[in-house]
C-alpha cells in the first residue's frame, strides 16, 4: 500500500510540473516560447536526459503520448510487469535525484531530440497499427505525430533524423486508405491498389529524405524512410527492388541492431532470393526466443512456410500468431489465412 500511494505522489507531482509548462511556463511559472507548440513542449521537457533512454521515452509515452501500459510494453518488446518497473524506475529516480521538469532552452534540444523522435515514431507506429481493438490504424494518433514531426524540422532543420522521420511517416501514410478493406479488413502491401495511394505524401517524402541522406549523417529513420521510399515507388509488388532492401536494411542492423530489423531482413531476403532462405532466418531468429511472443514473427514464419506448401506447419504458425494478436482487423486476417491453409490452399509465388 504505501508503494503505491508513493507512486501516486510521484504521478500527481509530474503531473502538476507538466500542467504548468503545458499552460506556457517553463516550470517556474514564467512565460516560455522556445517550442511554440504545448505538446512538444512537454515531450521535449519530459525526455530529460538524466533518465535512461528507455525510462524517458517510457516516461513519455505513458504521460504524454496516449498511449497504454500495454501498447508501451509491445514497442518495447517487453513484458508489461517489465514495463511497470521500468516506469516506477524513472519516477523514482526523478524524485531521489530531484530532477525538475523545465522546458530546455533552443541549445538544449539536440541533447533530448533521441528521446523525442523515438517517442514520435513509437506514436506514429500505434497509430499506424493498433495494438488492439476494431480498427487497424489509430488515425488521430498518425496525425499527431505528423503534426509534432513537422514542428520538429521547424525547430531543428539541420538534423536529418528529425527529417528522415517525417519523410517515414510520410511515405508510410500514403498507403493509410488502402490498408484495409470497406468492411475493414486487413489488405498485405502485395495486395493494395497503389493507384490509390498519396501521391503528394510520397512526393514531400521523397524529397525529404533525399535532402537528408545527402547531409551524410546517415541515421535509422532515414534508412527506413529510403525502404518505405522504394516499397512506394514500385510500380507492383513484383517490381520491388527487394536486392536494393535487403542492403538498406542490412545497413539498418549496423546502426540499429534489434531482433525486429533482422525479422524484416529475413523477409525482404525471402521476397529477394526465395522464402527457404528467409524461412532459415526466421527459424534462427524464433530459436532464439526473444521474439517468441511477437505476433508477427509467426505471422511472416506461417506466410513462409506457406508459400513452400508446407501447410500443416503454416497452420500451426497462424495459429500462434492469431493467439498473440489483439487487434480485430489482424486476427481475422490470421484466421481467413489459417482456414485456407487447413482447407489444402495453394500458395501464392513469391
């Protein structure tokens, strides 16, 4: 009992620092304009440096950016149990090290910006595909963090990973209308009518990147943004340049190491070089265990395995897949492709 009125405290104590930069202060009731936007604002002045980097941005996220325990805990692949003490952590130490709430002035920024555009981009990506509930894609959360994204290349133009994460979001959401179907049902990229994608979007994006790449300070958003860049200037799914995305997001895993990056490069090998080649990295991956409870490490193994008629294992791969996910579009995709794979389905060519 006395552990969780304390964490009330801390809540209550962070929230009262936040309302009042959030009403204009700057957290000692003075007037400060140095992000013209209340929202930043507070995520620039909540990512504080003295927190390690997976406390701020979960910090902020849970505070700020709308999101749930849950939906936290599965951008950071972690249980949610892992998740709360990570959180109780950064309270905690905010209290013990006495570290105030104070909107950093415009030479601080770059310090926190790490921490901002992760927050953004982990927004963007629960906007883009829910955790759970009806809908697939979470619109007013997609909006947002494009919204935010362009305040922060306003602020801090010369920094080409504030860019390259505005170009992703862009080139992402091009595709936002045809994700799914008029009853709301999932739709693969293979299979989306990409002459209804944004073609203003994918333009602004495009010029984006190819803006920030050519600073040389080349970073993880603009290397994902160079990916969602050469998915939506194919002309069909069988004109992808999958040789070209197996080495961007080789060049991905030199900057950013994470199990979901090589999962991603197992597929694009797949679609590359054929899906044994890739269903031999996914296997290596999945023996792994870090990624035992990611839906769409079965979801992308089951599609595999599929292709090659291996059906019986295919059925048991959406099984699991189907079982891990929450979100009503993907599960019933999931179950449409188990049912065809138990009803003997041919697989699709790669």
């Amino acid at each position: 009992m006395r552990e969780k009125t304390d964490e009330l405290a801390r809540d209550l104590a962070i929230e009262a620092e936040l309302e009042a930069i959030g009403s204009g202060g700057d957290g000692n009731g003075q007037a400060d304009m140095t992000i013209p936007d209340d929202r930043l604002r507070l995520i620039f002045t909540c990512c504080h440096p003295a927190l390690p980097m997976d406390g701020r941005v979960a910090l902020t996220l849970r505070t700020l950016g709308g999101l749930t325990t849950p939906e936290i805990a599965r951008a950071f692949l972690v249980p949610e149990p892992t998740l709360a003490q990570r959180l109780v952590r950064a309270k905690r130490k905010i209290r013990d090290a006495g570290i105030p709430y104070r909107v950093p002035p415009h030479d601080l920024l770059p310090e926190r910006l790490d921490g901002v555009l992760r927050v953004l981009y982990l927004i963007y990506n629960e906007g883009y595909s829910a955790t759970s509930g009806d809908a697939l894609v979470r619109r007013e959360l997609t909006a947002e963090a494009i919204r935010l994204a362009r305040v922060v290349v306003s602020l801090l133009p010369d920094e080409p990973e504030a860019t390259g994460l505005l170009a992703l979001m862009l080139l992402h959401d091009a595709r936002r209308e045809t994700r799914v179907d008029a009853a709301g049902d999932l739709v693969l990229l293979e299979d989306q009518d990409r002459s209804r994608w944004d073609t203003d979007r994918i333009s602004e994006g495009r010029q984006l990147i190819a803006g920030a790449l050519a600073g040389g300070r080349v970073g993880p958003y603009q290397i994902q943004a160079a990916i969602a860049a050469l998915h939506d200037e194919a002309p069909s799914w069988g004109a992808t340049d999958w040789r070209q995305i197996v080495e961007l997001y080789r060049a991905l895993l030199t900057v950013e190491r994470s199990p979901v990056v090589e999962l991603n490069l197992a597929v694009a090998v797949a679609m590359a070089d054929g899906p044994a080649m890739g269903l031999a990295m996914i296997d290596g991956l999945a023996a792994d265990g870090t990624l035992d409870d990611y839906p769409y490490l079965h979801a992308a193994r089951a599609d595999l395995l599929r292709r090659l008629d291996r059906l019986t294992e295919a059925g048991a791969a959406y099984r699991r897949a189907a079982g891990l996910t929450t979100n009503r579009a993907e599960h019933a995709f999931l179950e449409r492709r188990l049912a065809e794979v138990e009803r003997g389905g041919s697989a699709r060519p790669i």
